[in-house]
C-alpha cells in the first residue's frame, strides 16, 4: 500500500456490506481489501464520440480523462480483480471506436489482473477485440455483482446503473455530489465516466431499492467521502 | 436641433407625396423636422441614426421613408413575379412588433395606401410563416431571431431581393448584447444579398453614437457611418428625491420604510409606474403597498417571471387606463406604449445616469410635456447614488456601456446557419463577417479556428472528421454535410439562453403533489434559488406568500402560506452593476462637503460622522478601513466600481490574504464596498508592510491568481454554458425532445472539466474567458481600477467599526458569503450525523 492509500484508507472508515469489508474511495470506485478486489461502474468510455456521430462534437477527450482517473486508482490499490459493472462503453461501437493509444493504455491496466467486463444495458456483448471476460453477473463470496439492481432485495448486491448523487442543504447553499448509496444490504455504485451525468438517490427510479431507515449516501468530497444520513438527504 | 416650422413645411412638401401631406393637413398634424429630415436623408440613400427621447415620433419616422417609396411603386400587374420583402423591422420584443403593426396600420389604412404589413415572431403559426415566404408581406416586422432563421434558409436570397430598408427599433438595448451580435451579421448578410441595402436606426440616447452609425453601415471600408438626426429637448423632467419623514435605512433594498409615502403618491396621480431593478423587490414591493391600500385602488404587479396570460392582463389593463399603479421591473423598460402615466417612482438606485432618463420618459409619452419622476432610495448609499443620477440627468450626462467585440460563439453560429442557407467560400464570408462593426476587427485565423470549430469541434485531437457538421468540397466550398443538420440549427437558433427554471404551480396545502397535477401555474422561478428551499418554507411570488410543498420533474409545487411574513428572503441582487460615470460622481460628492447639503439631513449627519471618526475618500483615493469586531477582524474597501468587480476583487483579494497568513473567512461585496473578514489582524499587517497594502491592490493580482481563481470558479462554467449552447457544442433543443435545464447544466460542466484539462487553448475556452472578462467578472473595470488607485491608497487603522462601514456591516448575513468550500458544507452534514450517531 502506498502512503497516499493509507491516507485515503484512514479517511474513509470501511463499511461493511453483507459481511464484507469495504472502503468507498472518494474517487468513485469501491474496494474489499481481503478480496483485493476493485469494481468500477459505469465508465461510459467513448461517450464523447458516439454522440459526436448524432451531431453533437464534444471534446474527445472523455476517454482519456476517465482512463487516466482509473490508472490512478489501480496504481494505488493494485488490485487482483477488477470488475467493471456495466456500461463500460457508451455504445457497442464504442470499443471498436476507441483511439489506439486509450486500447493501449486501457490493456496495460488489465495486465496481470483477472478483468471482468460486466454486460450493461448500453454494451450488452462483449468490447470488440479487448481482454478481459464477459459475465452477465458474477458471485464473489457473499457478494454478487450486476449492472442492473434487481427489484426484489437481494443481500451483497453491488451494482451500477442508475448513477446515484446526493443533495444536501446547508447554511441556504446546495450541495450536490456523486456518491455510493447504500444501506447495509445492497450497494449502488456512481457513475464513473467523465462524462455521466447522475440521478438523485431519493428519485422514484430508486423505489423499493433500500430500506430507507438505513440508507445512507456517501458523498464523494475533493479530499474525502461524506457519510451523509438519508434525513439530511433533499430530492432534486 | 430647434424646430422651424415654416422651413420644415417646406420641406414637408419637397419630400413628402401629396397623400401624406393632405392626411397630416386633414389631422391638423404638421410632420416634424426630424421625420423630414430623415425621409431626405433616406431619399439620398443613406443610412441613417435616428436619436430621440420617446414620444417624439421615432416609429413614423423610421417608417417614411418605406411607406413614401412604397406609395409611388406601380402595383403589381397580372402574371408579374411576385415581390420581395421591401422593407425589415427588427425589434428585440416579440410584444414591441405586434404593438407597431396595429399602429402602423392606422395611418396607412387613412392614408390609402395599399401596403400589406405583417408581423414574425415565435408566436406565428407554421402555416402563415410558410405562406409568408411564397407571398411575402411589403413589411415585415419580426425579431432579431427570426431574420437569423430566414437567412438560414436555402431561399432567403430571393426572399430579400428586392429589400430597400432595414428599421432597427431600440437600437440601443439591442447593441449591448449577442442578441446584437448576432443581427449584425445577419444585417452583413443581407447586405451581401442586396448591396444598395439602407439601415434605419431609432435609439434613445447613448453615450457614444458613433458606434452605433459604424454598427449600422458596412466596415469596408473601415469606419463608415451611418448620418446622424438627433432630436434634443422634450421638456425637462420633475424629478425629486423622497425626502422622507423616516428613517432612511442603513441598508437593504426593500424601501419598506417610504411605502406610505409612495401610497400617498399613487392617490395623489392618474396612474404611476413604480420601477425596481429586481424581481424580488417588485415581489415585495408590491406586497408592501396592498398592506397598505386601504382605498383598495387597482395596484397591479409585472415582471418577467410571472405567467404570460397574467402578463397580458395587466398590459391590457394598463392600456385601457384601468390601473392606478403598476410595479414593473425591466421588462417594461422598452417603448411600449403605457396609457397615461402622470408618475414614475424609481424605488432603488437606478445604477446609470441613461437608464433613469429611458425610464423616466415613460410617464407622459407625449415629448413636450415635463416627465414627473420621485427616486426613493432603499438605504444611504443610494440616496448620494440617487442624488448623482439626478444630478447628471439634469446635465443630460449618459453612461449607456460600451460595446463589446462580438462572441466567436455567435459566430460559430452564424457560420453553420450561412451553411444551411447556402454553400460558402470561406474568403468571401470572412469578408463578409468583418464588414460587421462587432466583428471588424477579426483576425482571419481566428475565423478559419470558428469555422474548423462548426466542422468537427477545432479539438487538437483530430477524431472527429467523419462526424464533420459541414465540408469542404472540390469546388473550394462548404457545405453542410446531412440535412439534419440543418434541421438542428433552426431549433437551436438564438442567443438568448434561460436560466434553469421550473413552473410553480397551486396546489392544496400539504397534499405533495401526488393526487392530483394540482392548479394553475404561477409563473417560473430558478432552479437555484427552489434548491435552497426545505418543504414548508415560505416565500413571495406572483404577489402572494407561498408555501413550498415540494419539487417534481419540472414542477414546484406550492400552496398559499398562512400569514403575510415570507420566512426565506430572496436576494436576486442588482441586475446592472453601479455604471462607472455614477460611482465617480458618487465619489466627487463624498468629497465635497458643500454639496452635502443637497442631501437629506440624516445623511450629511452620516458623512460629517464619518469625517469625524474615520475619513472620506478623496475623490481618486480608495479608503481602506480595518478595524476588530467581535472575535473577528475587518477589512472594508470603498471602491465604487460595482458588484461584480468587487466580487472578483474579493475573490483575489482573499487569496492573496490566506497565502500571507491572515486566515480570511468570507466576503461580501456590494455596489459601493467590499468587507472581508479573517481570525488575523489584518490592520496590524499592513502596517508591518507584511504585506503591504500596495502589494496586496497591485495589478498583477490580475495575472496567475485571476487564472488560478477562473479555472474552478462556478462563474466560469456558467459562462461556458452559455457559449457551448450558443455555439452550438451542445444543443439547447434536439428534435423530438426537450432537454430540461438541469441536464444541459451536468453536462456542460462535465465537458468544461473535461476541455479545459485537455486543450485550454481550446477556442470557446477563450469565448469564455473574453465573456466572463467583460461580464460577471467585469475584469476590465476592475483593472482600470487597481490602475487609477496606485499610489493613493488610504488606510485608516480603526479601534471599532466606523459610520460608512455600517451598511456593508449589515449585508453580512444576509448575502450569500463567497471562499467557502462546498466541501466545509459536507463536513458539517457528516458531522452532524457523526454527532447524532455517536460515533464521535
């Protein structure tokens, strides 16, 4: 572990989800450290040119922006396994549209690591000509991990999808954040990608997800995780 | 100029056809000098700069020369081409159009003359627009938005051929803005169709005419200008300060100690106009006076944000005279005709010597009339503010601001929509480009990085090529690459961007929502000011106190709160920032203890206060006091440059004091003042010289720490919003989809983080730096500023706080504070749950 891990490991206090211990990284990834194990959600790599062919020419440079983030990561944890829960890629295309040097530097992160593509609904097959194993979902010990949360409750599920943030009002100012959502049972990761927009936890596409007396958002800070409880949590 | 009657007549009957002259005869109407004089000037073909003061008959004037041309034109005789458009009106209110085709109408109905005249907007069905480009009226008046979508179109060259003259109405408020920006190219364009085009311009009175005769003509050649017809006079306006009985306040701007006062006005007069800068001040305004309205006179309210069908009910009230006083924000600034308005109040600073006379011309719309005007100043600042502009009206002074360079974002726009219209050679538009005045300074490379831009972005990454919006061909033209595109930009046209709002709406109290959609809608209200607001919070709209109930999708919700006392204020701030003319005016008075006794009693007792416990500004100075309060030590600066620079100076300015060790706090910034607090003595500081006050106001706080500070600066991505919907990055409307404001929001900010760490150099990277530099930043006043006060910085070390700090003492809480972190927000919501949980 390096010394800037251990920082972010003193910061953020683990968790626990079904029995697992977990450390939320305020970079948007979660970490078991007895599985060394690493899951990302929903990277959404090569948003910026699949919207570029519907007309709309934003920068290109998501992919290398949410490639570097990752790298940064990895070098950090240098995990065994790393699974990446679904919508890797914006589009099916996507893979085969990536730049050379983002394959390159996307398959040197993969090296040496069991790499986990998880199918999401907007890669459903797996990324054209890239290592890695393609799963529908994936059981780990007492965890499962899907890109969908499934509607009837289902302890150790860790997945993506619905790209949770958080608002909270403080002093008349608002403070909205990307964040884990979790309540003990099951964990919604956020979203990833560097161009992901996201959706607030309390919005009715979470109904019936958590058990509310328990949900408790972890905000991701510039320096650090907020734990925020769902009474200081606010729609919108 | 003088009228001559005799001589006017004269010329009334060389340039004038015998039908117009009989029809003014037969009103006992003789046409005045300047409508001559205009008409001739036309006639000669010329283009032309009509200044005027309302009620002086700008809108017959601008229309003369058309309506004479188009008296003597031989009809149209079976089996001829139809023809084109003859003559353009332009006015930045779809309302203003409407308003000149009734009034209009008239006098060429009684005239005889058979011109058809129709109107454009937003607002005209599908069906008329398309008949209107088979069949096009002789007139068309239409808005600034709607000429950039006939241009875009692949027939718009024969729709204008046979174009004689454009009528810009309001020239002055279109100018300042891209709105402006944008029209200037389309006018480029037009010109291009029909080189021989004539432009008629009809402003009120501004600083700098000139720029505006240069906006009106082709730069090529460089510097050409439009003729010039200024009509001085009218009668001087009645204007007085509220010397009120009251207590004047410290601070505020709500003016709720005069609202008696301002009753006794509205019973004394017809119908008055009661003008405020900001929507919450009318809100309350307005509540304040039907507290008091025990004769239950018809008081109505009007801004922008209210529901349009309530809108158009005070307006036609208001023109059916049914109305004792309306309370308005600037959405009645322009030259829409009112009724008869005997009064205007001015409640609040009117930030700028021009826009109190625009105002105050509403009352008595007829020009040889005197106007009668009363300036309630809502605290102390604002009476020497107010006794300045009044001052300078009387001098005829004007600070309308000066005008900016035009956006590489409108342009972007303008180089897909000219694609759209038509295949261009890239030499020839930039020819084009630059005989506009906003754009005759353009660098050819900078055109050749917009239009790169249009094609595939301009990013140094060259992905994009196949995805190209528009192409290059063999022939040395481009064209746009997919109909589609085309498509996209007409529901994308315009420089006008919405701030996030959600539609509040009635519904009963307590109920969520959920039941039933609930009942009418109120009006829209910005998503940022809901954000703050909890379920049960109270606040004022559309004249009523409301409760708020909840948001969902794009809906508040509220019902009707008990009670009159709104809990959560809503502070919009001014508009327009202090004009510069005014805040040096301001000073010169607060250096001159002779011309205090012009001011209300109370007020010069302040100044004399302050002589005797601190010190005034002498004019070019800037005062720097600091002294402790409470556990906390002050800095308060007197600059009087406005609120945005002093928000940017705060910025900087606490920077620099958190790297020198002082541990500054906050801010807050006003139009006149600027207060930072901090846990170090900051007095005892400077007198160390470490650092020294010379140091810490020098310019090259205008270099890194200004980049250091934009880089992450919510003002920042806000503006680059503006320039990425503008041009055309990202798009405001997709077909078959609204994007709701908060979309549009993540993601422009997403792509802002994103750019600037990959390309800074990036062209609407450097659209947004110019922006910001001239609006909410306001960089360039605040340079002129650090600039003139070199060597004349006076610092008065106090033991307590003095008089002139009072007011922006009392600001401090009730603004929101700027330098904390949102992180130091989060910490206190984690804490408190920590606390609760027991887990610290």
């Amino acid at each position: 572990m390096t010394f800037a891990l251990a920082m972010t490991a003193l910061l953020a206090d683990p968790i626990d989800i079904a029995g697992e211990r977990a450390i939320c990284d305020r970079r948007g990834v979660l970490y078991f450290p007895e599985l060394r194990l690493v899951t990302v959600s929903d990277l959404h790599l090569e948003k910026g040119s699949s919207l570029a062919r519907r007309g709309t020419l934003i920068p290109p440079y998501d992919t290398g922006a949410t490639l570097l983030r990752l790298q940064a990561v990895i070098a950090d944890y240098q995990p065994a396994i790393v699974i990446s829960l679904g919508d890797s890629f914006h589009d099916g295309g996507g893979a085969a549209r990536m730049h050379s040097s983002f394959r390159e530097r996307l398959e040197a992160l993969m090296a040496g690591r069991d790499w986990f593509w998880v199918a999401g609904n907007h890669d459903p097959d797996a990324p054209a000509d890239l290592p890695g194993e393609t799963v529908r979902e994936l059981a780990i010990g007492s965890l499962v991990f899907r890109h969908e949360p499934s509607a009837v409750r289902v302890e150790g599920e860790i997945s993506g999808h619905l790209h949770p943030c958080a608002r909270i009002v403080q002093q008349g100012r608002s403070v909205r954040r990307r964040c884990f959502a979790g309540d003990g049972g099951r964990m919604i990761m956020p979203a990833f990608g560097a161009y992901t927009g996201s959706l607030n936890v309390l919005d009715r596409a979470y109904a019936g997800l958590f058990r509310r007396e328990t949900l408790m958002a972890y905000m991701l800070g510039t320096e650090r995780i907020f734990a925020i409880s769902h009474a200081m949590l606010r729609p919108g | 100029m003088t009228e001559q009657p005799r001589l006017a007549e004269q010329n009334a009957a060389v340039h004038l056809p015998e039908p117009f002259l009989k029809w003014f005869a037969q009103r006992g109407w003789s046409p005045r000098a300047h409508q001559i004089e205009l008409l001739a000037t036309a006639q000669a073909g010329q283009s032309v700069l009509l200044i005027a003061p309302t009620g002086a008959g700008k809108t017959l004037a601008g229309f003369l020369p058309s309506l004479t041309e188009l008296a003597g034109r031989p009809g149209r005789r079976p089996g001829q081409a139809r023809r084109g458009i003859h003559t353009l009106y332009i006015s930045p209110l779809k309302a203003l159009a409407v308003d000149i085709e009734r009034n209009l109408g008239k006098p060429v109905e009684e005239i005889g003359l058979s011109v058809t005249i129709e109107t454009r907007t937003g607002d005209t069905p599908a069906h008329k627009r398309q008949r209107q480009k088979l069949a096009p009226p002789d007139i068309l008046l239409t808005t600034p938005e709607q000429l950039a979508l006939l241009i875009a179109a692949p027939d718009a060259r024969r729709l204008f051929e046979d174009l004689r003259y454009v009528v810009l109405d309001e020239l002055h408020s279109l100018v300042t803005s891209k709105r402006g920006h944008l029209l200037s190219l389309g006018l480029a364009r037009l010109r291009s169709f029909v080189p021989g085009l004539q432009t008629i311009g009809l402003s009120a009175t501004v600083a700098e005419p000139d720029e505006l005769r240069r906006w009106l003509v082709s730069q090529n050649p460089p510097g050409g200008m439009a003729e010039l017809i200024v009509v001085t006079g009218g009668a001087k306006p009645e204007i007085s300060i509220l010397d009120s009985e009251e207590h004047v306040p410290w601070a505020g701007h709500s003016a709720r100690y005069a609202t008696p006062e301002i009753y006794n006005e509205i019973k004394r007069h017809k119908t008055t106009l009661l003008f405020v800068n900001t929507r919450s001040q009318a809100e309350l305004l307005f509540q304040e006076l039907w507290r008091v309205n025990d004769d239950t006179l018809p008081i109505a309210l009007h801004h922008g944000s209210l529901d349009v069908a309530q809108r158009r009910r005070v307006e036609k009230a208001m023109g059916e005279n049914a109305l004792r006083a309306i309370v308005a924000t600037s959405t009645l600034d322009l030259g829409i005709d009112w009724g008869d308005v005997d009064l205007v109040v001015h409640v609040g600073a009117p930030k700028g010597a021009s826009r109190l006379a625009q105002r105050i011309g509403r009352a008595n719309h007829r020009m040889d009339e005197p106007s009668k005007a009363i300036l309630i100043p809502a605290n102390r600042f604002e009476v020497l503010e107010c006794r300045a502009a009044l001052d300078a009206n009387y001098l005829g002074a004007q600070d309308t601001p000066p005008l900016v360079n035009g956006g590489l974002d409108v342009l972007a726009q303008h180089v897909l929509g000219c694609a759209c219209g038509a295949p261009f050679h890239a030499d020839a538009l930039f020819e084009e480009v630059r005989t506009a005045a906003p754009y005759a300074e353009l660098d050819r490379p900078t055109f050749d990085r917009v239009v790169d831009f249009v094609a595939t972005g301009g990013y140094a990454l060259k992905n994009y090529e196949r995805y190209a919006r528009i192409r290059l061909n063999k022939d040395g033209l481009w064209r746009v690459s997919n109909p589609r595109i085309a498509q996209q930009y007409r529901l994308n046209v315009g420089t006008i961007i919405e701030v996030p709002a959600l539609n509040v709406r009635y519904i009963k109290a307590g109920s969520k929502g959920s039941a039933s959609r609930g009942g009418r809608v109120l009006g829209k209200i910005e998503e940022a000011f809901l954000e703050t607001l909890t379920h049960g919070d109270t606040f004022m709209f559309a004249g009523k106190v409301l409760r708020f109930e909840g948001i969902r999708e794009n809906e508040c919700f509220v019902s009707n709160a008990p009670g009159s006392d709104a809990k959560v204020p809503y502070y919009g701030g001014g508009k327009f920032p202090l004009s510069t003319y005014l805040a040096e005016q301001v000073r010169i008075m607060l250096d001159d203890p002779q011309r205090w006794k012009k001011l209300p009693e109370q007020v010069a007792d302040w100044l004399r206060f302050q002589a005797d416990k601190s010190v005034l500004p002498k004019r070019d100075d800037l005062l720097i006091e600091t002294f402790p309060r409470g556990n906390r030590y002050y800095l308060v600066a007197y600059p009087f440059e406005g609120r945005l620079a002093h928000q940017t100076l705060g910025m900087l300015l606490t920077r620099r004091l958190d790297r020198a060790g002082a541990r500054p706090l906050g801010f807050v910034a006003t139009d006149y003042a600027l207060a930072i607090w901090s846990l170090a003595d900051m007095g005892r500081m400077f007198r160390a010289k470490k650092p020294s006050l010379a140091a810490l106001f020098d310019q090259d706080m205008l270099g890194d720490d200004l980049e250091a500070w934009l880089a992450d600066s919510w003002l920042l991505k806000r503006t680059f919003r503006n320039c990425a919907l503008i041009s055309g990055l990202i798009e405001k409307r997709h077909p078959g989809q609204e994007k709701s404001g908060r979309q549009v929001t993540v993601s422009t900010d997403l792509v802002y983080d994103v750019l600037r760490s990959h390309e800074p150099d990036h062209i609407l990277l450097q659209a947004t730096r110019a922006d910001a530099a001239t609006g909410l930043l306001d960089v360039s006043r605040l340079a002129e500023m650090l600039s003139r006060i070199q060597g004349r910085i006076v610092h008065k070390h106090l033991g307590q706080i003095s008089p002139l700090a009072v007011p922006i003492m009392l600001e401090i809480g009730k603004m929101p504070v700027h330098g904390e972190a949102d992180d130091t927000l989060l910490m206190d919501a984690a804490t408190l749950v920590e606390e609760a949980m027991g887990t610290k």
